[in-house]
C-alpha cells in the first residue's frame, strides 16, 4: 500500500473528536496527556502535523494517490477504494494501537517505614485509559521494599492491584497510617472525602456544594496536605456557588402557584476562569477539615482576589496556632492558559490556621492571635514563587520561580530557586530575606549545568541530612535527576551522564532514589538509586533495575519496540551573524526515532514532530501515540527548536 495513502487513512481513523471506527467496531480513545505542565506528546497533534504534512505534499500526487479527503469528517463510513487488504491492515493498526495505549502509567508513589522497622512499604497510584467510557482507570499497587545487601534491592509487589473506583486522588498521610480518599462529583452532589485505616473505612464526610465545590486535583492549584499530628487537613477546592438571582416577569394569572409564575433564574456575575481545563471552574480556594469532628471551615483573611494553591503546613511553635503556607495568584492579572503558561505572577502568602475542638462542633481559635494576624506575602521582592517545601527541621522554606518567565513574557524558560530562613518564633514577615539556591542560568556553557527546568516537586524531596533536595528537571532534550544542597547551592547530576533516556523521580526510601527511566522507544522501568561511598565528597549514585509488573505491554508490542533506536541530534545554527546572543549560536537538538534495519524498498517515511521549543521541550521519553507511529514504519524526528520563526513542515524522506 502507498505510503501516502497510509497516513491519510491514518487520520480517518483518529478524528480530532478522540475516536475512531474500525470495520464497523467503534471505539473510544482519550488524548494521552500527562502532568498539566509536561511536554509530552498526544496522538492528536502528533497525527495533526501528519495531516498537514499529507495536505500540502498531495498536490504533488498523481490522481491515482490522491483521496478525498472530505471522507475524513463521516468516520462512520469505511472510505472509499479499500480492498479486503487494506481493511485487515486498517483493523490490525486499530488493535495494536489499542495495546499501546494500555500500558499503563504510574502518577504519584509514596514511601512508608515498615510497623516493624525493617525495610519499607511503597504504594504506587497507576492510571490506565478505559477506552469503552472514554476515561481512566484508576489504581493502586502496594509493594514491600527491602534492600538485601549494597547492590540489589528486592520489590515485593502486591498479587492483584486495588482499583479506586470513582476516586479523584489518594493521599496517604504522614505516617501513612491513614488514606485520603476525595471522590469529586459529577454533578451538583456533595463531595466525598474518605479516611481509611490500614484495615477498613474509618470516616466519611460529605461536603455539600453550599460549603465547597470540587476538590482542585489538577497538579497546579492542587494542594492537600496533612498536619504533623494527622487530625487536619487543609485542602484546596471550588468556592461555593454563589446563589443565582431570581427575576420575575411581573405577571401571575390568577389563582396559579408560585411555581407557575413567570420566573426564571440568571446564572449570576460572569466570571473569568483560567483557561484550559478549567472552563466552568469555580475560583480555588482554602478549607481546612479535622477528621475527628468533620467541621470544614474556609481558612478565613485570605484575600478574594486570590486564587489560591500548593498549600503545605508550617513547622508548629508552641503556643501558637500553626501557619498554612500556599501560593496566590491575583485576580487582576491575565488568567487565560496558566495549564502551560508559567508567565502568571505569584507570591507564596502565610495565614494562621483556625483550630478545631475535637469534641463537638463549635470551631475555636487556639489563640487569640488568629484574629488579628494578617495574610503576609512573603515573596514581595520577587514576581513568581510556587511549590514550597519546609525542609524536615523546619529552618528553611525552599521555592520555584519563574520569575523569568513573568518578566521576559516566555510562557515557559528557566526557573530558579530560593529559600528563606524561617522566623524560629513562627511569625514571618514581610521583610525575611530571599536567598538564591539556584540562580537563573542565561546561556549554560557546553555540557554543563544548563539551568532548573522543573514541572513539579515531590512533597518530600529531602534526605536525611535535611538540606540536601532531589529533583526532576529538564536537561537538553533529556530529562534528568539532580541534587541540590540549599544551603551552599551546589548542584549534582544524579542520574547516569552517559544516557539519553529521561529519568523522572516517584519518591524517596530514606536516602535511596525510585524512579522511573524511559526513551521514545524504551517503555518505562522502574529503578532504585543509591549512594555509593567514595573518596570523593560527592560520591556516585548506582542505579538497579527493578522488576515491575506495573508496565506490562504485548509481545508484538515489545518485539516492534524492540526493532527501533533513538539518538539526540545537535543540529548546528547556519548563517550565525554578530547579532545573534551567544545562547542563539548554539546548536539546537532534535529526537530521532527510526528502524535499526535497513530496508529494501528504501527509506521509512518521516513524521516531523514540531511542537518542541521554543518556550517548551520534547522529552526522549516514552510517548504511547509516537512509539504506535514508529512501530507501524514511520521515522520521527522530534524537533525541539529554540526560534519561533521556523513553523514550517512538510513529509519527507531520509
């Protein structure tokens, strides 16, 4: 079958409603997203730079190639000119895309101390699309970790996954002695929020719509967090729902009810939502809820000009009601797109939390000092500061910025990192001084340390020394792990130099890294990092593999990924002039993907993927829709360009 006739037939099959019909056998397909603010790749846009690539080389056909292209738009109809052929291959492609798509796919893990005090136990949060309800499945899977002796380390996983049915998110606290449970409704039904036990439900509260909305589980407003002791938890979620006026007509017929008047209801102020996946999103705000009694309060003095979001608990002072520490952003400035957009401005603000009696309903103060105390931006000298963490001793408050991004209008660059010494009394100011842990990096030399490029952090990212922090950022094209010491600032790549595959942190064990490593045609293992002592201060890190049965995929689907190789291409800048910043001379990179044969009939046909750079990155990780094109004969280059003014494509050929 003709190449070119192949992609078309591609894109009737994925329409940009996410669904695709087969021989008369329908099937729903969601978009393959991940972290709100990850650069991974969806088989929509992948197979829409397809399209527009088909769309400008078929003028170029002969008739006899050529197809008509408005038969895309009735998916329900087989398209014209198929023979018996072509629709066993059609339905082959549609079954092995299928199995791609159910690999699954690890989104949060947890590291708990064992009752015993031998070894650990580990909870991984697994999703996985239901194709049938067009959804997610969502899952957990426990293990037992216990390290053997310096260079192995032995996973004992749960037989069977526990699957959270209509569950929004998990989170376990602390101790991990109990389990959050938030189920979110789909309608205007109260939300659920569950406390288990090791063995069994424990609490059930259900918070109707006139307290809150939805909790915010989105990755970016999202923000749960349990106190030291376990008997709070402040939380993140819709405001309630404003009451809607009520206007009548002035006209009753009489002897009719009320009911029959001529009434109807306005849907209240228009509202700006921010954009992007929350559209009909009421405002984030803060809540707090003691298990012990139920109470849920709204965190009172925050401002309503803020949304608000990522809230952590300060380290507790004797004597003093404990500070909530959370990002705002004001509503004042542009809301529009902050899912990718890290150019919105926003402080880190301290309240003090309103304390609960655990007996009875009544709500009272700790001490009198909640009454009076303010919300204090405590990032007034800075434009952007986001996911904070207090180190384990509690001295030291660490934060992002992307203060260059706000500045510079980029929707995405460098961030840096800051800490401030927190207040030994438990009050902070205004005035507590910002300290740079990383600066921004404007043009990294060759090989070296180019910058944070960070999506997220994890809620305990600390070793034991307790100044010592691991991280995911992006590195070239590659993501890697690092450390950061913040007190002196120094950082380390932790994850081996000599690998292109992307390298993601899931949690700690104590001073020892899981994590998961992936390229574009590797699907994801699980690894376990350790420390290796040294004459060296800085030491090494090892890295094991880890037997998982979490990415299981097909046979077919192995032996095709296992045909394919990878490389990152640095692609020099032509015609450099005088005028170009010594970061624009530099080579930019791109991924390509291709088969390890060579074949008879010439060369696989080439896939540009254009969405990498300039403000964002292409990833070498494993992308379910872009390892299905490679697998079906496709070449990809994945290019991550660093100027705007490089916007075109079309196919081509190596």
């Amino acid at each position: 079958m003709p190449v070119m006739v192949r992609i078309l037939l591609l894109n009737d099959i994925i329409t940009n409603s996410c669904c695709f019909n087969v021989l008369s056998s329908r099937i729903s397909l969601p978009f393959l997203s991940h972290h709100p603010h990850s650069h991974s790749h969806t088989l929509g846009p992948s197979l829409l730079t397809v399209r527009t690539s088909v769309s400008i080389s078929a003028k170029q056909l002969s008739p006899s190639l050529a197809m008509d292209s408005s038969k895309a738009d009735t998916p329900k109809e087989i398209p014209s000119g198929l023979d018996t052929t072509t629709e066993e291959e059609y339905a082959s492609q549609s079954k092995l895309l299928q199995e791609f798509i159910n690999i699954s796919t690890i989104d949060k893990a947890w590291t708990f101390k064992s009752g015993n005090g031998i070894g650990t136990q580990a909870i991984f949060s697994i999703s996985q699309p239901n194709l049938l309800a067009n959804k997610k499945r969502k899952f957990m899977l426990s293990t037992a970790i216990s390290k053997e002796n310096s260079n192995s380390v032995n996973f004992q996983w749960a037989p069977f996954p526990v699957e959270m049915t209509g569950a929004s998110t998990i989170v376990p606290s602390p101790s991990g002695s109990k389990l959050l449970v938030v189920r979110n409704p789909e309608n205007e039904s109260p939300t659920h929020l569950e406390i288990w036990s090791q063995s069994q439900l424990e609490k059930e509260f259900q918070i109707p719509q006139t307290v809150h909305g939805s909790v915010y589980v989105d990755g970016w407003f999202e923000g749960i967090s349990w106190n030291s002791d376990e008997t709070l938890i402040a939380y993140v979620a819709e405001e309630p729902s404003p009451p809607k006026p009520t206007f009548s007509m002035g006209y009753q017929k009489a002897g009719s009810s009320d009911k029959d008047c001529g009434t109807w209801k306005g849907q209240g102020d228009w509202e700006e939502d921010w954009g992007e996946t929350y559209a009909g999103k009421r405002q984030p705000s803060l809540f707090l809820i003691n298990i012990d009694s139920g109470e849920v309060q709204a965190v009172k003095g925050i401002p309503k000009s803020l949304s608000v979001g990522q809230v952590v608990w300060a380290p507790s002072t004797e004597g003093l009601s404990q500070l909530l520490v959370f990002v705002g952003w004001p509503s004042d400035s542009r809301k529009l797109g902050i899912k990718y957009c890290y150019n919105r401005a926003c402080a880190l603000y301290a309240v003090r939390a309103s304390l609960y009696k655990s007996e009875g309903s009544e709500l009272e103060l700790k001490d009198s000092s909640c009454e009076d105390f303010p919300v204090v931006n405590l990032t007034q000298t800075i434009s952007s500061a986001f996911f904070p963490r207090f180190s384990p001793d509690g001295k030291v408050l660490v934060f992002l910025s992307a203060k260059c991004s706000v500045d510079s209008g980029a929707h995405c660059a460098t961030n840096s990192l800051h800490r401030i010494d927190w207040a030994a009394n438990g009050k902070p100011s205004t005035s507590d001084k910002i300290i740079d842990v990383i600066p921004v990096v404007q043009c990294a030399k060759d090989d070296c340390f180019p910058g944070l490029y960070c999506s997220d952090i994890l809620s305990n990212p600390w070793l034991s020394d307790r100044c010592t922090m691991i991280l995911s950022s992006t590195w070239g094209s590659s993501q890697v792990i690092i450390s950061v010491n913040v007190l002196s600032g120094e950082s380390l790549r932790i994850s081996p130099t000599e690998s292109n595959f992307s390298w993601n942190v899931l949690t700690l064990d104590g001073d020892n890294i899981i994590a998961v490593s992936s390229s574009p045609v590797d699907i994801p293992q699980i690894k376990y990092g350790y420390l290796v002592e040294s004459a060296n201060k800085n030491g090494a890190w090892n890295w094991l593999n880890v037997s998982s049965p979490i990415f299981r995929c097909s046979e077919k689907v192995r032996s095709l990924l296992s045909s394919l190789k990878f490389s990152i291409m640095k692609i020099p800048v032509k015609d450099v002039s005088a005028n170009l910043t010594e970061g624009a001379k530099k080579p930019f990179e791109a991924i390509f993907v291709s088969s390890n044969f060579k074949r008879d009939s010439g060369c696989d046909p080439l896939i540009a993927v254009l969405h990498g750079g300039p403000h964002s990155v292409s990833l070498s990780s494993f992308s379910k829709s872009l390892a299905f094109l490679s697998s079906i004969g496709f070449s990809l280059l994945i290019i991550n360009y660093r100027q705007v003014n490089i916007y075109h494509f079309s196919l081509v050929k190596l």
